[in-house]
C-alpha cells in the first residue's frame, strides 16, 4: 500500500507537459493580482510552493532577482527547468522535496508563494498547516505571501459535492479548504491577511478529465452526479450539459507577524 505522496507522483509525473500547457493554469486573474502585488523587485528571492508546471515562478522570474521552484515531482521540475531554459530564464532554479518538509534556511525569502498546490498536500488540514508554516518559516519578517487555490464555499451540501468531483478526478486531492479555514489557518502558523480576492474559475469538463486522465469509471460516476445534482448545486457550481462547472478561487495576501 502506497503512502499519499507516492500517489501524488503517480498522478503527476507523467502529466508534467498537460500542465505546462494547461490554459487554466498559465493565465488567470489571480497570476495578473499577484504579479502587480510584487512589483519590479530586482534584488528580491522567491519561492514557488509546490510549483507545478511553474507558471507562478515563469511570472515571478521576470520581477524578482532569483526563484526556487519547489515541488515533489522530479518530473515536473525538469520539464520547468526545460522550459525556463527555453524562455532564457536563467534565475530560476528548482528544488525538490514534500511542502511539509522544505528544505532552505530560515528567512531566505522575500516572496513566498503557492497556486493550485495547497489542497494535495498531505493528511487532511495536518498538510495544509504543516506546509503553510514551513512557508511562514522562510519568508523574511518583512516579507510577503501569496496564497491562490480553488476554495470551498463552506457550505456542507456544497463542500461535500467539490470535495467528491475533486476526488473522484484524481485520487492525490486532499480538501479545499474554505476562506476561513485558510484564514484561521494562515494566523496559526503565523500570518496576517491583508485581503483576500475572490474568483470564479469555470472549469471545462473534457480538458479538465484529459489533464488528469481520469479513469472512464471515475469520470462516468461524476457525470452521474451531476445528472443528480440538487438545483442549489447545480446553480451554484453552474453545472452545464457538457459536465462544465465552476468553482470559487481566492487569492490571499499576508505579511508575516
């Protein structure tokens, strides 16, 4: 029997490039919010928690003086490292290794920041804690981070029916938290909020199974759901005939205290 990080890379090794090429993933609002929260800071360090296809740390490369892109995927990171060669981002490098256990010294950052990672992390809420205060850990007191994720409306019919379709998507999900489990989670370890930006992110159902690979089974018994969804789920998520849906996301801005 496998352990939860080895089901992580077993669902994200071999899609590196999907995600690399993933249109969700390479733009949004919430990249252009934090892009303009960092600014030009030629001299500043910055991290990329749990990096992905790295698009955060693409971004934040052409603002800051130097990015470590962190994930648990080998195979994630070389095909970052390849493609931040092929963009002449020579100041970027990665790093690899779990959220829970990053390893670089206290205080080396100026900016920390993660996007779409924050929900695979370890054993459920432990995982989010444990890798937002190893963030809160090597941020510089004077730092800023930058939390982006799909969140849960916090609303138990509501939750209960993201967390299944996540799951049944892929099997290395965890939880989205709600805005206020971050919040109470981000002042746990550590952190003020300053804002906190809301989104609405739809979600096209073929390209959104395609990325992952979801077993027929798996994307059979969501499209099942989804035929029996109540009316409040269904407005809500905005459930459409071809199975698209959308979903809450939200861009957290904090200091260290």
């Amino acid at each position: 029997m496998q352990n939860h990080d080895a089901t992580v890379l077993e669902q994200y090794d071999s899609r590196a490039e999907a995600y690399l090429a993933s249109a969700v993933h390479a733009a949004g609002a919430d990249l252009e919010r934090m892009a303009d929260l960092i600014g030009h800071r030629p001299d500043a360090v910055a991290l990329d928690m749990g990096c992905g296809g790295g698009h955060v740390a693409f971004r934040m490369a052409g603002q800051v003086g130097k990015v470590v892109a962190y994930d648990l995927s080998a195979a994630m990171l070389d095909t970052v490292a390849a493609e931040a060669r092929r963009r002449g981002l020579d100041n970027l490098v990665t790093k690899q290794g779990a959220a829970e256990a990053l390893p670089c010294p206290d205080a080396s950052f100026d900016v920390v920041a993660t996007r779409y990672s924050a929900h695979h992390w370890g054993a459920l809420r432990d995982g989010l804690r444990d890798g937002l205060a190893q963030m809160r850990r090597v941020v510089k007191p004077d730092g800023l981070a930058l939390f982006m994720d799909v969140v849960s409306p916090g609303v138990p019919l509501l939750d209960t029916w993201l967390q299944t379709l996540e799951l049944l998507r892929d099997p290395s999900h965890v939880c989205n938290a709600s805005v206020e489990e971050w919040k109470a989670t981000l002042a746990a370890v550590g952190f003020a909020v300053d804002d906190v930006v809301t989104y609405r992110l739809r979600l096209e159902f073929a390209s959104w199974i395609a990325r992952m690979r979801t077993p027929d089974v798996h994307v059979a018994a969501i499209r099942s759901l989804h035929a029996r969804a109540s009316s409040e789920v269904k407005d809500y998520f905005q459930i459409g005939d071809d199975g698209s849906f959308t979903v809450d996301t939200a861009l957290i801005v904090a200091r260290p205290i």
